[in-house]
C-alpha cells in the first residue's frame, strides 16, 4: 500500500514538472518569436540605409563625413546579434542600433539645408518608408519587452525557478527606452 | 494620474453627443462605438449627411471586398504620438477582419482653444494599415496621399474633403489586393455550423441508442457567442493588427498619386 502512495506522489510530482518545463519551453519560443520581429523590423531598416545614402549623395556630396557616418553604423550594427537574448546581449543590439538611429538623426537634419533634396520624390518615399519602419520597431521592441517580461517573471517565480535553472532556461534582457528615437518634427499644415 | 482624468471630463463636457464613448481607462482610447460604425467623427467635423454616406460607401466597400477602412477624427490626443494612438486604438478595435486587413484613417484636428494640448495648433494625420494591407498600401504611398491629397485641404482646416478623398483614394489602392466579397467567410461559418449540427445529431443518435448505459451528462455542443465580425472582427490574439506608418511631410507640387489600373475604382465622395 505505502509503495502504491510513493508511486502516485512521484507520478505528480513529476507531470507537475513536465508541465512547468513546457510552459518555460512555449514562453521561450515566444520570446524568439517577438525578437526575430525585431531584427526583421531593423533588417528592414539596413536595407532601406544604402538607398537613402545615395539619394542623398546626389544632392549633397560634400556632406561625405554624415553619409559615412551612417553606412559606418550600419555596417557595425550589422556584425552584432542578439545571440541567446541574455541581458548584456540585447543592451549591445539596443546600443549598435541606437548608433543607427543616432546617425540617421544627423543625417535628415543635414538635409533640412537641401530644399530641392527635400522636393525630391524619390527622397520624401524614402523618408516615409524610413519613418514607417522607425514606427515598426518601436512596436517591435514593445513586442519584444512584454513577452521577455512574462518569461522572466514566470521563470522566476517559485518553484519555476528549479526548474528553469536545473534545465539551464536564462533571464532575458530588455530594451531601454529609446532616447535617440526623436519624434518626428512637427510640420505645420 | 490626476490630469488625463481632469481631460476627460473636460471632453465629455465638450462633446454632449459622444458622451460615454471617453472613457477614463488606463488606455485612454476611446471604446469601440456600439453599434460599429466606421465613421467615427469624435471631433464633430463632418456634417451628419456626409458622415452618413460617408459610412455608407465604407460599408458597402466593407461587404464587397472585405476590407475595411475606419476613420476616427479627435479634437485632441492628450499630446500622444500620432501613430502610436492610433496603432493602439486600431488594435484596441480590431479594424479589419481576420487577414488584418484594416485602414484606420486617423484626424486629430486644429483646435487652439484647447489649452491643455501642446499640440493643438497642428493638423496631425495618419493612415495606418493593418499587416494584410502592408502591401497594398506601403508607407510612401500613404505619405504622398497625406501629403499631395490632404495636405492642400489640411492646410484650410477643410476636413471633409481631405478625408473623403483620401478614402477613394486608399480604397483604389486597397480593392486590388485584397477583393473577396463579405459573404465568403460567412460561407465558411456556414459549414462549420453544419459540420457541428451533424455532430451533435450524431452524438444524440448514440446516446439514444444505448438507453440503458444511462447518458450523463448531456455535452451541450453549442459553441459560446461566435457571431462573425461584422463590422469591427478581428480575432483579440493577435496584437499587431493595425501597424505604424506614415506619419506627415509636406511637399509643394501635389502630384499623382500611383493608383492600380483597375478600372473598379470607388467613388468616394
């Protein structure tokens, strides 16, 4: 009889285990999933660079060092991965892409002093297109927080968290709130 | 805490007629209307006879090709960031069916009076279209229409116009990638009903049969409030369904437009 109870004790100890392990397993790939939106959103971003760049050449030639300065960004931020999604992992992505941005930033104010670089067609879709992307990877990296969010709180959470280090689940990082993300300026109708 | 709360007093008192569609929620977006309209004109600037036909060639848009195109006008954002308002209020609706197939047009007028908002001296507009429409309405086409179509009337505070056109013209673009008629989801639905009619006939059949086994518990099949989407569907799981695009930039030369060269183009006037 007392073997019959040891067994059953084992058995739901054990499928309460599997249990958390595949949620801590569901979680995980839910994670993978809001950052592969991010790097698409931010991919999307790098390829848009080198159209922008040389539309702006056409106008602006002698800006040479901003122009640089962009494809120099992108180039680095290209190299850098969110690898495992550990927190030093996603502030490094968050830091190379803010160089991105930052540069961007310097770039579309060098622009203001083109008034036919900014009648420009071919240049006012680009910038929609850049600004429409800039739109998606704030909603991506909101994405991406939330559910990083809900994985680390639920890994961390007694008695989940046995479970997540016996299997080796890690914490996740976050994105910082994006400084460099201006907005867009105003412009009077 | 204390001043969103104070705001939106101030806009129910503004606004006797929409009163109770503010509400003081944490998300500070108003409730989707009941019944659904399409045309939500929170600022009061459209006419009631052009809002209603407005609404009514949305509507039969709606029915013949299946997207839908909802505006929303606001006498103030609370000073919130154009796109992101109005990517939270699109996904807080549902605008679109299932493909996310949604355009939310969205106004925030002129309003100087309004002290409180720091941005109330500008005209802010975006079109934001759901992911199914991505394609169809990419973000420089969406600028230029804010830009060479709306902007000549943005610029005059001549809203109806603005809107209006900017309606045929995102339904031109829209019609060509997505067209399929309303009733083809209902149709699906349809069998499905079916499928579980014959299933829980079946079901009955079997329990009847067997009398004596003395059938527990009878397994009501029904399936809880499905009613399809009529106006405003789109399944609550998915949280992109309205994305970020196009916010404003002003050119002088208002310019075509690139339109697809179907010919079914809607009238939207």
């Amino acid at each position: 009889m007392k073997k019959w109870i040891i067994i059953a004790a084992v058995a739901v100890v054990v499928f309460w285990c599997v249990g958390i392990y595949n949620s801590l397993v569901s979680k995980d790939e839910g994670v993978k999933t809001a950052w592969s939106q991010v790097e698409n959103v931010y991919q999307r971003r790098a390829d848009l660079i080198p159209n922008l760049v040389s539309t702006v050449k056409g106008y602006a030639a002698h800006e040479k060092g901003t122009l640089e300065g962009v494809m120099e960004a992108r180039g680095k931020a290209m190299g850098v991965t969110g690898g495992n999604l550990s927190e030093e992992n996603v502030a490094a992505y968050g830091k190379a892409q803010g160089e991105v941005s930052s540069a961007l930033n310097r770039l579309l104010m060098v622009v203001e002093n083109y008034p036919d670089l900014k009648a420009n067609q071919n240049f006012l879709d680009l910038q929609a297109q850049l600004e429409g992307t800039e739109n998606r990877i704030a909603e991506a990296r909101r994405g991406f927080n939330e559910v990083a969010k809900e994985y680390n709180t639920y890994m961390r959470t007694f008695p989940n968290n046995i479970i997540a280090g016996m299997f080796g689940f890690q914490q996740k990082g976050y994105f910082e709130a994006d400084e460099d993300a201006k907005k867009a300026p105003k412009v009077e109708f | 805490m204390f001043r969103p709360f104070l705001l939106t007093l101030a806009l129910l008192a503004a606004l006797p007629l929409q009163a109770g569609l503010f509400d003081s929620s944490k998300d500070g977006l108003p409730e989707s209307p009941d019944p659904p309209r399409l045309v939500n004109d929170f600022a009061s600037v459209i006419p009631a006879y052009q809002r209603d036909s407005l609404e009514r060639v949305l509507v039969a848009f709606d029915d013949s090709t299946s997207n839908q195109i909802c505006i929303v006008t606001m006498p103030t954002l609370d000073g919130r960031e154009i796109v992101e308002y109005g990517t939270a209020l699109g996904n807080k609706w549902g605008v679109g069916s299932k493909r996310n197939n949604g355009v939310l047009i969205l106004l925030k007028i002129r309003n100087p009076q309004l002290e409180s908002d720091p941005d109330a001296k500008y005209v802010d507009v975006a079109i934001l279209p759901g992911r199914g429409l991505e394609g169809a309405i990419p973000d420089a086409y969406a600028a230029r229409i804010i830009r060479n179509i709306m902007g000549p009337y943005l610029r005059e505070d001549n809203y109806v116009p603005a809107l209006t056109e900017a309606c045929a013209e995102v339904m031109a673009l829209a019609a060509g990638e997505i067209s399929e008629p309303r009733d083809g989801e209902e149709e699906e639905d349809g069998w499905e009903l079916l499928f579980y009619i014959i299933l829980i006939i079946i079901v009955l059949v079997l329990i009847t049969r067997r009398k004596h086994s003395g059938g527990s518990g009878t397994n009501t099949g029904s399936r809880g409030g499905f009613g399809g989407p009529i106006i405003f569907g789109g399944g609550g799981s998915s949280s992109g369904a309205v994305l970020p695009v196009a916010s404003v930039a002003l050119a002088a030369a208002p310019s075509a437009v690139a339109a697809p060269t179907d010919g079914s183009r809607p009238v939207c006037r």
